[in-house]
DNA sequence: TGGACAAACGTTACCGGTAACGATAACGTT
DNA sequence: AACGTTATCGTTACCGGTAACGTTTGTCCA
C-alpha cells in the first residue's frame, strides 16, 4: 500500500480554496477560526474541507513562522516504571486537550541520552519541554536555556527550578514517615531498597526516612540496596535476608510498595505478626493497597494531579496567562495496618 | 528566561554558510554528508556550526521536499502497563538509533481516542506509524489507507496485517498452557480475569485455554472476570472468592502474572499446597520469576524482541530494504513449580 | 451625496531547508 | 592543445502555510 515513490499528497489549502472559489488565505482563516469571513463562505469552505478529507499541514504551518511548533518534549527515566506511567497518561490526556502534541521519550538515567534526546527534541522546536529529573548534564543546561522556551519539571519538586517546577517534596515524604515511625514506638528499622543502577543515588526519600526517624531517637539498624529492579521478589528476598540475619529490628523500611508487597507476603508466609513482631512501610501509594484485607501503610504520590497540574502550567505560560513557578503538590502518608 | 515577544533564533544554515564563506547549499550537504565538497570546506563548515551551536531544524527540513518526516507515531493502549512499557523501550531505543524521533501516544482502547491522536500524528506528515491493537473504527483505517505511509502493527500477531505485523500468536499462547495443563493431569479449571472496562472483549490467550484444555478433556468450571485493573490484590482476593466457591477446582489460569502472584500468595497464606492441591498457571512472563523460590508457570512475552523487530521492520521499509510483512515472535511456556 | 469606516476578502512576501541544475576549475587523455 | 570528465561549489525554485497589508464592497451618517 505505501508507495515510496510516488507520494500521495493529500489536499492541500490551495486546492480547498480552488474548490470552493476562494483564495487559500480565506481557507486558513476558516479553518483557523479567525475573523475576517462570512458565514456563507465558511459553509463553502467547510463543505470542500469535509469533502475531499482536508489534514491540516503542521509541519507547514510551524514553518511559517519563526515561531514554536504545537510539540511539547515530555522526558521521563523509564517508560516501563508505573509511576511515571501513570503521570505520563495524565500528561498525555491534558496536553493533547489543550491542542498540543506530546512527544515522549526516555533517559534511563544516563544524561547522555536526556542530551541527545533533547537535542533531537529541540530540532523540531518544540513549544515547551517537560523534563522529570532534578539533575543535568552542563551541555542540557546549555541547551535549555538556548531554547527560550518554558520548561517544567515535573516529579520531585525543585525549589529554584530552571523555569518551572510541579511535584512534590521527596524528602519530606520520607521524613514524615521516619517521624510516624518513630512516634509509634519503634526504635529499630531496616531500610530496604533496590537499583539496577550501581552508581545511583540514594532516592531522597529514604534520605528523609533516616533523618526523621533518627531525629526521633530511632536507629538505622540494616540498610540494604539490592542490585536488581523494584520488584515483589526484591521485597520477598530482601526480607528474609534482612529478618535471618537479625532478630532485632523491629520495622523495615522499602523503597517503594511493590517491594514492601513482596515483604508482607514474606512474613504472612512465616506466620510473622503485623504490625506487633515487625512494622512494615512502604512509598508510593499502591492504586489498590485499600482493598487489601490489611491495608499498607505507605506514603501516597498524586501522580495523576502532578501530571495534570504540570502540563497545565506548561500551556498557561505558553498562552502567557499567569503562572506560579514553583507548585508543591502534598503527599500524604497514610496510616494503614502493617506500622 | 522563555520570552514569548522576540524569539531567540538559533543559527541557521545561512549564517553558518557567511561565517564560513560558503554557500548554504554547501553547509547543508556537509552537515548531512552528501558528497560534493572538499575536507578542507568541510572542517571550515563544522568549525562554524560547532562555535555557533548550530541545531538543525527538522520543520523547515521536512517541509522543503515533499516527502515525510523523521517522526514516527507509536500508539498503545496504556502508558502505565508494564507490558508495553517494556515494548516502548525497546522501541525508543531502536527508533532514535535509526535517525528518527518516536512520537508516542495511548488511546486506552477507545477507538475514537486512537482516531484522534491518529489524526495529530498525521498533520506532521509521519513516515510511519506502529500501533499495538488489531482493532480499529473505519475512520482510522481510511485515514491510515490515505497516509501512503508504511505501518505496523506490533503487538498481537495479524496475519492479514493493513501493511506489516510483528507479535506472537496470543491464542496459541493459551491454547499451549490449556494442553499443557491438560497433559500434567488437570481436569477441572478455573479461569481469573479482570478488566476495568467493561465491554472489553475477553483476551485471546485466555480463548486459547479454553480451547486448548477442553480439547484434552478437561472443563472450565469458572471463569470470573472481576470489574478492576489486573492487580495483585485482584488476583489474591479472586483466587479467595473463586477457591471459598468451590473446592472442586484443581487448577487456576490468570489473566496475566501479577495477578497469578496474589493467588500464589493467597493459597500459601491459606497453606494449600501448590501444586498439589492447587495448581497455577500465568501469562505474561514477570521479569523475575526465575528467582523466587516457587517458579511461576506462565507464558513469556518477548516484548524487548517484539519492539526492536517492529521498529526495524518499519524502518527497513522506510529505505526501501526487504522486509517480511508477518513476523511471529515466539512465546515460551514455562514450565514452572506451581503446575 | 460624499466621505469615513468596517467587514470581507485577495495579494504578496516570507519562513529554512533541499532538489535540480548550472557554472567553474582541476585533471587526465589522446 | 583540444577535449571530455569529474569534483566542487553556487543559483534558483519550491515546499504549504500565515502575517501584513492592500483592495473592494457595503453601510451609515453628517
């Protein structure tokens, strides 16, 4: 069916304007929605346009003029994470009901590729960029600022962000829950985490996790990283290493609650008791931990509303409507049955 | 840092081409390395394009001739489903390794979303199109008719595809465990399914059970299809509605693996044994079922091959290149510890 | 009745690349 | 030395929209 050769051009705004007897210009405005034409001719030209199936030309029109297109850069580390599956969908929903087009892509944690990805990004000039990590190479920086055009970060909220910024406080997510924690009793805590990455760093919240917990008078007893993905087996394993090896923790602390899922499932093998031999705690906010019989205590992320919220921002300042630069969107820890 | 009044423009060819002392046409043929110029201009050109940060820009590209874009338009159901998250991966990769820039969208299977975002794409003249479902509305196969433009489908093999097809035989899938199943020993099954949309059409694999496990003799005895996201909670509370129900089944086929999990955790919860008193069967191929100590039985899905066969299949016929219009990608049954 | 004014169009120029073709110089060949 | 060939480079035209501006027509009022 696709002939490499000969390519078959759909109509295009002179052949409109040809068929319905006006000039091309006339065509433009209709389909544009400007003023400057009388409802007969916009029934004459909306005929023709229905007609002989008439798809707009972007790539046209953006080159038109000097300036953006309707593209709109959205950047995330994995696209096979939930969360960021999540936030994308909203994303993707909100931006293409506001007229423009997302074009997604993947770093995988390595800022060569967010480089490259921007550069190729950036060649089709894009209207605004939406970038979900907090660090960036000197030459992304570079680019970005080049660009002129406004830019959201999106995930882990930035107090001085390059342009704009919408998501929530990392840290202090994990600190509310050190807090919790230690306000419930407990004392002694595992932490347990897992990357695929060796070098990466330490996700924030769990930074925030010791301090609140210490702070308290708790003590980190374990801190384990396992190098594999996020994963019910991570937590499975994770735990049973954790637990052999000593009696004397009383709570663990994961990384994210697919992890914290393997955990509890660990100890309801062993007839383990919680929240009374071991309190558990995962991050993320499960979309179903409230119907399990008991309910996981973790910390909640919006993703839906960071997503929605950011594209918003995004538009807004593309149609130079007000804007805040920094939007915190709160996290909320939620006190389920396993802490 | 964005201004809206007096875009910021970077470079373009001409000023590469004056500073340099050339004309345009020479920078154009240097930077895309046609033939044509000396290494003495060459190395006077890319000196210049390098000092003043020289992007290129794809619009006025793609807009000079009259042929397609580097974009390419890749549709799936759900961003958030780990499945095509992985396929999208490995798609991004593959893509962008070729030249072109993977315009990414979802349609959470309803046609006209997928109509839409079709028609977005198109008003940027891809040069092609991936899309993941076999089943589309009449608009979309006419506006995909009229695009000329190579297109795949990757994800459920078609073997009368609209142009090109790359995917494993959902059907067989199941109709192998059925057999299998049938051949270990098991006569009686039940079937777990669930789905949030509600006139969703029952997946094939799980038709292929059916077919595959009444052909040995055995019988469905339930198939519950619960009114939610394929979760582990879905598959832990299912399997403990469908096992309170009845005791006469010996074996449980789930949707996919996650949900597999949670009946695999529930009946160890309930100490049944697996798989003497009950056996369990998956789909999906979880990343690490090798580890965990009780290896699920289920069905892979190459999904990392599927994106980057799919992907290379469409940009083969971008040039012109020789390319199958059916390749089948197996799917592996295995066989684990819980069947 | 003429002139101001607005609505409803058409004309022109331009965006930044690239295909096609033309021009020049260098080089080899007989 | 005359000629053909090739490599290297410039010139021109064009893609399909849209901004800016010009033109025509009609309307309304002093």
């Amino acid at each position: 069916m696709p002939e490499n050769t000969t390519k078959r051009q759909t109509a295009n705004l002179s052949e409109i304007a040809e068929a319905a007897g006006v000039s091309k210009m006339t065509v433009s405005r209709v389909l544009r929605d400007k003023d400057g034409f009388s409802e007969a001719t916009r029934q004459k030209v909306m005929l023709e346009v229905e007609r002989l199936g008439y798809l707009p030309n972007r790539i046209a029109a953006a080159f038109g003029q000097t300036q953006a297109s309707t593209l709109i850069g959205v950047c995330v580390p994995r696209l096979s994470n939930h969360f960021f599956g999540l936030a994308l969908e909203s994303i993707d929903r909100t931006i293409q009901s506001l007229g423009f087009l997302p074009v997604i892509g993947s770093h995988n944690q390595v800022l060569q590729d967010e480089e490259a990805w921007l550069k190729s990004i950036l060649s089709w000039r894009p209207a605004g960029v939406m970038l979900s990590t907090k660090h960036h190479s000197n030459t992304t920086l570079q680019l970005l600022r080049d660009a002129g055009i406004p830019i959201v970060e999106f995930w882990e909220l930035s107090t001085s962000p390059l342009d704009m910024s919408v998501g929530f406080n990392q840290f202090d997510s994990g600190f509310q829950m050190g807090r919790h924690a230690s306000i419930k009793g407990y004392s002694r805590a595992g932490i347990l985490g897992a990357s695929h990455v060796v070098e990466a760093r330490r996700p924030e919240h769990i930074e925030g996790f010791i301090k609140g917990f210490t702070d308290g008078g708790g003590t980190i007893v374990h801190h384990d990283v396992l190098n594999d993905a996020e994963s019910f087996y991570a937590g499975f394993y994770g735990t049973e290493t954790m637990l052999n090896r000593s009696e004397s923790i009383d709570m663990i602390y994961y990384q994210d609650d697919t992890m914290a899922l393997g955990g509890l499932s660990w100890c309801q093998g062993k007839s383990i008791r919680i929240p009374d031999d071991v309190g558990l705690a995962g991050w993320g906010g499960h979309e179903a931990t409230s119907i399990l019989r008991m309910e996981l205590t973790t910390t909640s992320i919006p993703t839906h509303l960071i997503g929605k919220l950011s594209a918003e921002a995004l538009v807004r300042k593309l149609r130079s409507e007000r804007t805040e630069d920094v939007t915190a969107v709160p996290t909320r820890l939620i006190d389920g049955d396993t802490l």
